[in-house]
C-alpha cells in the first residue's frame, strides 16, 4: 500500500531515512520517536507540505510526488482540533468529502450517506448537529477521526490523536482507530506517546532510532516495550 | 463679576460714544464706531483705548491701550501697545488690504503664507528677504517670531490663539481681527480706523473711510430704485450639503442691496445654512443667476460635483466668481465694500442699467 | 441549503425591498412605483422629480446596496481567510491604502489621477497594494491580535503620510481630498453606476469559485490544504476580491468604517453557519441592508444636524466590535 524506497526525510538537514519499507492497508502503524526527531516532517511530507529529501514513496502503484489529488490519497488528522463556532460536527466531518467534490462543493446524496455511515460506525450520532466548538476534546478528536474517515483516503495519518484525551478517551480513539483499519481496508499510522496503550492496539511500530537516524518496522509481536524504549529513546524500560 | 463689569462698562460706552460722535467733522478721529459691532475705539485721558469684543458673546474680548511710552499707573487689563508701532505681522488676509489701503504696507514684515498674498508691496518684500512667513500659532516658534515683529494682527476665531501667553512673555502683542463677523460691509472696512491708530496714520484712515462711505451709501440708494428681481443661487455643495447664507447675513445683506430673491432668505441668522441637494434643484433649479460657487471654470464645478449641470444658470453660463483672483478678493472686498456691491449690481441687473466693469466678480469659463 | 436558512434570507430580501423603497423616497412614502420606473427607463429631463428622482434619489440608494454588499463581504472574505473575526477592510488598512493612493492622485493634481477613472484605479491599486502588505506580514506573525496591530500600524502610518501631503497641498485639493475621507453616499452620479454595478458583478460572479475554498478555510490554511485546496491560488484570489470591493466603494464612496468588519459577524450569529453559501448570501443583504439604514438615519437626521456617514456607521459598528471582543477574546 505505502511503498518507502531509500527516502530520506528532513529540511535543509535529514532527520531520518526509511531505506526500505512496505506498509499493508488494513493495519494500525504507531509512530515512535523522540522529541525532534523528525515525526512532523514526516508526516508533513507524506502531505507533500514540503518535498521528499532523497528516495520515493508510492502510494500502490504510484508515485505520491506525482499524485494530482493526494487529498484523495492521504487524509490527515492534527493532535488538536479547537472546534469552530456555527460549524457543526456533521458539516466539519462533511468537509472530508471536498476532495471529492465539484468546484461548488456541492454534497450529494453518496456524500451524505458516507457521512452518516461514519458517524454510525464512530457511534457519534447525539453529536452531528452540535456546535464544534461546544464540544469535549475527546468528542471533537472523534469528529476529526470521522472527517478522515469520509475522505475515503488509503492511507489516514494522526499526529498524536491521544495527545490531550484522558485516559478513557485515549482507549477509545486507538479502538476506534484498529476498527477503521481492519473495516475500511486502510493503512492508519499515528504518531504517539502513550507506549502502553499503543502497544495493545497496533499492528506494528515504525521506530525512529536517533543514532542510525534510520526508521525501523516492527510488528507488535515481535518487539517488547523495554525494546521500544530502547530503540527510540536509548533507554532500557524498568519493567 | 469682573466679566460682567466690563460687559455693562463697554456697553454703556458703545452707546455714550456711538450717539457723540455722529456730528464730528472728518477732519478730525471718529471715536467709536459707525458700522462695526465688535469693536470700538475710547478716547481717554492721555491715551487711546481700542476695545475688542467676542462676536458671539458681545463680552469685552481685548482692551489695549495705544500710548506713546509705556505708563506704569494703567489698568493691569490693559494691553499697551507703542504707538507708531514700527512693523506687524498681518496673519488675516484683509489685515493686509486694509494696511495697503492707506500706505502702510511697507510695516508688514509676516505674513501667513505667500501663496494666498495679493498684496504687489508684500510680493516685492518677500523677493528683498523683509518679510517672512510665520506658520499658524499651533505651529509658531515664539522665539522666531519676535525676530520678525512684536505685533501680530490675526483673524479672530473667539478663543484666545494658541502660545499666546509665551508670546505676551516675550512682549508679543497678538490682536484679533474680527472684520469677518461685521454684518454690514462698512463694519468690515471700518476696521482700517484699527491699522491706521496703530501707525499713527488714523487721519489717513478717517479719510479713506469717509471716501469709501459716501460711495457705498450712494450706490445703496440707487440701488433701492431698481424694478427687477432675479432669483439668485449662492455658494456650492460642500461634500453632501449646500450652504446658503442665512438673512441676516453679509452676504445676504449684500444681496438684499443689489436686489435679488436669494436662497436662504427665509431662514433667519447670520451663519449659513445647509441644504440638501434635493431641496435646491426642487425650489431653485431655475434661478438664472449663481454667484460665488468658488471655481474657476464649469469644467472645474463639474468634476467637483457631475450633478451641478441640472442647474439652469449653469447651463446658461450666468455663473460669477471671484475665484480668477481670489487672493484680490480676500484681501480687498472688506476694504473696498463699494466695489462688491457694485459688482452684484452689475450682475443681477445687467440688462436694466448701463454696463460698467467688474472689480472683483467675472463670469466664470467653460 | 436547509429550510431555516431559506426563511432567514426570505425575511432579509423583503425586509430590504421595504427599506430600498423607504430609502428611494428619502424616508417617507410618496412616489409610486411607476413614477421610478419612468424616471429609469423613461426619462423626461424637463420633469423636475424624475430628475430628482433618477440622479440624487436612485444613485444614493443603489450605491448603498452596493457598498453595503461590497464591504460586508470584504470583510466575510479576509476574516475566514485570516481566521480572524476582527478581520476587515478598515482594520487591516486596506482602506487606508486606499486613502493614501487616493490622497496621491488628488493631491498630486496629475491630470489622469483627477478624473474619476484615475482616482478608481488609485483606489484599487491602493487596497490591492496594501491587501498584499498585510498578506506578507501574516506569513511572519500567527497571532491574530499581532496582525490586528499591524493592520492599525499600517492605518496609523498611513494618516500621518496623508497629513504630511494634506500640508504640502493646494486648498481646493485638500477639501476634496478631507470630505472624500468623511464617506458619502451622495457624491455618485447616475452614469457612473453602471460601471460599478459591473465591477460588483464580476466580484460576485467570481465569489461563486470560492465558496468551496472558503467552507475549507475555516479549518485553518494547512486543514485546507490536506483537504485539497490550492491555497496559494485561493489566498490571490481572496485577496484580488476583497481589494476589488473594498477599493471601488472607496474610490467612489470614501472610506465607510466598520461595516466590513460588523456586517460578516452578525451574519454568522444570525444564520449560525460556516457554510459560505448561505454566509455570502447572508452577507450580501445584511450589508446593504444595515448600509441602506445608516444612511435613512442620516436623511432623518439631516434637518436636525449633518452627520457624515462614517459618523453614523463607526457609532453603531464600534459596540458591535467590542461585543465580538467580549465574546471571542
């Protein structure tokens, strides 16, 4: 699905190279790095908000620099999402469907129901006519995941979707998130901190080593959280 | 308490001398004041006193007293000023008609702004490095201004100007000039008996303004004995409202003078009033005669306003400015009242009486 | 659109026929329908009120439409694109760019900047200029307040180059220059309507292309841009619209305070939407419509006192701004 061939990420200087790597749809991928290390402009990236350093990515069979839509490709999901006065949930988790949409962005009926299909699937339904910006953190991270969700994209991307849930809400949004992955056939990948949580709901880890300056996949049953530590951080976990 | 003193004081003198002095021969200073109402001159003892007055209050603004060498047992209220003082600073543009009139122009060493100056006399003292220009009072450096004179006539605005006090320190003597306000045009021209008391020239003064008297009066009088009555547009819009002068005005007095049916006659006061534009096409669109609207040209009134062609007068062309030469004109018609006066007469009764030319006024150009 | 949006905008239009007639009477109800119809499409010149009522009476009315309409969405149009809600054309000293252009030509006395074409394309180049001013520096600064400040900044700048010039000037040009910044309604003439109703033609023709980018918008530059939208595209047009109508209203009709910035807000609080459909539609007839009602208050008030029309309309936005101030801030 998401193909890295000897691509290397950064600004002027790289922060980390991938030189081989396939990604699968239908599974969760959790991002861990430390502070700095390059996880935003990875994503950035992908997003094509700046340009690959070196090497390509495909996107199935092509090559995301040449993709005329990557918003039909790649939908990503911000850590926060402040929520907007007069917008509604269900016209933010509606804007998802814009790639796909004429020049009016006119919604018709396919769009409505898609939009009313993921409300169903993230069980968000007492919250589609509610102001965005009278919702929870919790509520509206759903709402974010939702718009993603209708973008009908292969590959979603989160940066730090858990960041600032509560415990409870954390545990939902990786559910919901595995769910997604193994329902609607996509590669999910987020960037996260909460090493425990991820460590139960995700297929496998993209590790970014800051010494190698490499990034490394491991599926979750072959790595160890005291490995993780290890391998991202330098650290030996206490566990 | 001291206000109201001087108010009753003064006014009490205004009619003491206001009745002495009509049978006074020329040849000698009228004191007190014929026409004008905002100020008055006082023979005293020893001394002359020249009393000013706010034209919206009629309270005593300024007393100076004119005295040969300073005298320290005066009143404390009193502004002395040495008389023949030997130059001014005439910030009013009339100030400097009214000095040239009498052959005082050479004492002017300031003036406002030479852009705005008629005067050939000042022009040739600007050229020759004798006269300067002083900024406006908000703007004067005090220090500067005494280098130029001691005396400052100004155009008097009711409020005391700004850097007065720092000027009185430094023995600037500021005397404001309220020919603007006087009703009647010989109030305005009277104000040259001022000028012409501050130089010593007050005789001079007393004659020009005899001169000007007898022929504003009779051209008063053959004026009454006019038969037509054209309807008259004044002014012009200014952003969104036209402003007309009010019946006891000036202007209006003018008007009513030279005979015609003038916009604004039916609204009592002395200011000016503002009209729609809607109000003065629906009632006077088809006055055929419009004076003063302050443009040279009709080129130039319709680039200002498109909608002035909807006026008859202006389709005629019977349009009269003064605005070909308005630096003349505002130095000049307070002081030479005969001239306007004959001037709208001329205008508004065109076919009736003989020809004579124009002073101030002209037909404006296409 | 959904049926409480329909209603909305239903009692808006009729509301505002019912004031365009008001306002095409001067405040009272006297003329007929037909006797404006013949002033327009039949005009007699020798006939005193159709000439009152086709130059002085329809002009004022069309151009507040059309002024209220052009700024209000001015103003819609750079408070989503800069996320700002204290976002507008005499915030962000787009008007002043205009003034100073303005002042420019005027003061200058170069015969082509004099006539009434020459001072339009002063006026837009001026909003343009300074519209493009205010794009540079929201790349350096994120904060909304900050880029409040520099639009004031620039404002302030601007007034201080304008008095400078206002000195230095001949006194006809100043007093047309000093009664051009009071903001009039009544300076436009029947002739020259055409071409501004043409110019806010094509600015309302091409708002049709950037209803979707707008909906987009409102998640902020880099959300749109993961949606899709070309932002750098949009961000020349939104700034290409938003100088066309604020600098044409103030080409021909002075700098008119606040309803850029008042109008888009109480739009959003009536219609409760971020949809720019329903917004621009909302926008188009509430700002002709609060327009149309400064200027009814100025023909009601004109025989008590002469207030100019940024008088009337800084009174009633300034407690709408502090209002949106308390709320958002």
């Amino acid at each position: 699905m998401l193909r890295f061939e000897h691509s290397a990420f950064g600004y002027s200087e790289v922060f980390f190279r991938i030189p081989e790597m396939d990604l699968i749809p239908g599974k969760l991928y959790t991002l861990i790095g430390q502070n700095g290390i390059g996880k935003t402009t990875f994503f950035n990236t992908l997003c094509r908000f700046i340009p690959l350093k070196e090497g390509r990515v495909w996107i199935a069979a092509e090559d995301i620099s040449q993709i005329k839509a990557i918003a039909q490709k790649i939908a990503f999901v911000p850590s926060k999402f402040e929520g907007i006065q007069h917008l509604k949930a269900y016209d933010y988790i509606a804007l998802g469907r814009m790639p796909h949409t004429n020049f009016l962005g006119t919604l018709h009926e396919k769009d409505h129901e898609l939009v009313k299909e993921a409300i169903r699937l993230l069980k968000i339904e007492h919250l589609a006519q509610k102001d965005t910006s009278l919702l929870s953190d919790g509520e509206r991270q759903i709402c974010s995941i939702a718009r993603a969700l209708v973008q009908e994209t292969p590959v979603i991307l989160l940066d730090e979707p858990s960041a600032f849930l509560d415990y409870r809400n954390k545990l939902k949004i990786l559910e919901l998130l595995r769910e997604i992955a193994r329902e609607k056939q996509c590669c999910i990948i987020q960037s996260s901190h909460d090493l425990d949580l991820s460590i139960e709901f995700s297929d496998a880890f993209l590790i970014v080593n800051p010494e190698e300056k490499l990034l490394f996949l491991h599926q979750s049953h072959e790595i160890s959280r005291k490995e993780i530590l290890e391998q991202a951080f330098g650290l030996f976990g206490n566990r | 308490m001291c206000l109201k003193y001087f108010f009753s004081f003064s006014c009490a003198l205004l009619v003491l001398f206001s009745c002495n002095t009509q049978q006074k021969s020329t040849e000698k200073i009228d004191y007190g004041t014929k026409y004008a109402k905002n100020f008055n001159i006082i023979e005293q003892n020893g001394y002359t006193e020249i009393v000013i007055l706010n034209p919206d209050t009629k309270v005593v603004e300024k007393r100076y007293a004119l005295v040969s060498k300073n005298n320290p047992r005066l009143d404390k209220e009193l502004v002395q000023i040495q008389i023949p003082a030997p130059s001014i600073i005439a910030l009013g543009g009339t100030d400097i008609g009214m000095l040239d009139m009498i052959g005082l122009a050479d004492k002017i060493k300031g003036v406002g702004n030479m852009k705005y100056i008629h005067s050939p006399v000042v022009k040739k003292g600007y050229k020759a490095g004798k006269v300067a220009e002083v900024p406006d009072f908000s703007q004067m450096n005090p220090e500067r201004v005494v280098a130029v004179s001691k005396l400052i006539s100004y155009s008097g605005f009711g409020t005391p100007p700004a850097n007065e006090d720092k000027l009185a320190k430094l023995g600037v003597i500021c005397i404001p000039n309220y020919d603007w306000r006087e009703i009647h045009p010989l109030g305005k021209a009277e104000w040259i008996k001022l000028f012409g008391l501050l130089f010593g020239k007050e005789k001079e003064a007393q004659a020009y303004f005899s001169k000007i008297e007898k022929e504003y009066l009779a051209l008063e009088k053959s004026g009454a004995k006019l038969t037509q009555k054209p309807t008259v547009i004044s002014g012009q819009m200014i952003g969104d409202q036209w402003f007309m002068p009010g019946a006891d005005s000036y202007n209006a007095y003018l008007f009513d003078k030279a005979k015609c049916d003038y916009v604004g006659k039916e609204k009592k006061g002395t200011g000016s009033y503002a009209y729609t534009l809607e109000e003065v096409i629906r009632n006077y669109q088809d006055a055929g005669i419009w004076v003063n609207p302050g443009f040279k040209s009709k080129a130039e009134m319709l680039l200002s306003n498109e909608k002035y062609k909807y006026f008859k007068a202006f389709e005629s062309g019977e349009i009269y400015c003064y605005s070909h030469n308005i630096n003349y004109f505002w130095e000049r018609s307070a002081i030479e009242p005969q001239k306007v006066l004959s001037d709208l007469v001329q205008i508004f009764h065109a076919g009736e009486i003989s020809p004579k030319k124009l002073y101030f006024y002209k037909k404006i150009s296409e | 659109m959904s049926k409480s949006y329909r209603l909305i905008i239903l009692v808006l239009f009729l509301v505002l026929a019912c004031i365009i007639f008001l306002h095409l009477n001067n405040g009272r109800w006297e003329n007929s329908f037909s006797e404006f119809f013949a002033a327009i499409f039949n005009f007699n010149p020798e006939d005193q009120s159709q000439l009152i009522l086709r130059e002085i009476r329809f002009p004022r009315t069309v151009i507040a439409v059309l002024a209220g309409a052009s700024l209000a969405l001015s103003g819609l149009l750079l408070q989503t694109f800069l996320n700002n809600p204290l976002a507008g054309p005499s915030v962000l000293g787009i008007t002043s760019g205009s003034s100073l252009f303005v002042a420019l030509s005027l003061l200058s006395g170069i015969g082509f900047f004099t006539t009434e074409i020459g001072v339009t394309f002063s006026a837009l180049l001026g909003a343009l200029s300074f519209s493009l001013l205010i794009l540079f520096f929201s790349y350096f600064i994120k904060s909304q307040v900050s880029l409040l400040l520099v639009g004031m900044m620039l404002g302030a700048f601007t007034s201080a180059l304008v008095q400078v010039l206002q000195l230095t000037s001949h006194a006809n040009q100043l007093k047309a220059f000093t009664l051009w910044s009071f903001g009039s309604l009544q300076q436009v003439t029947f002739a020259q309507l055409g071409f501004i109703f043409l110019l806010f033609l094509v600015g309302t023709t091409a708002l049709v292309w950037i209803i979707k980018p707008l909906n987009m918008l409102v998640l902020g530059e880099k959300n749109a841009q993961v949606l899709g939208l070309n932002v750098k595209a949009v961000r020349i047009l939104v700034i290409l619209l938003s100088s066309l109508f604020a600098g044409v209203i103030t080409a021909f009709c002075g700098p008119i305070s606040f309803i850029g910035l008042a109008v888009p807000n109480i739009t959003k609080m009536l219609f409760k939407t971020q949809s720019h459909g329903v917004l621009i539609l909302g926008c188009l007839l509430l700002g002709a419509l609060v327009l149309l009602l400064c200027d009814l208050l100025i023909i009601y008030l004109e025989p008590v006192i002469a207030v100019p029309l940024n008088g009337i309309t800084s009174l009633i936005g300034a407690p709408v701004v502090v209002w949106i101030i308390l709320k958002k801030f």
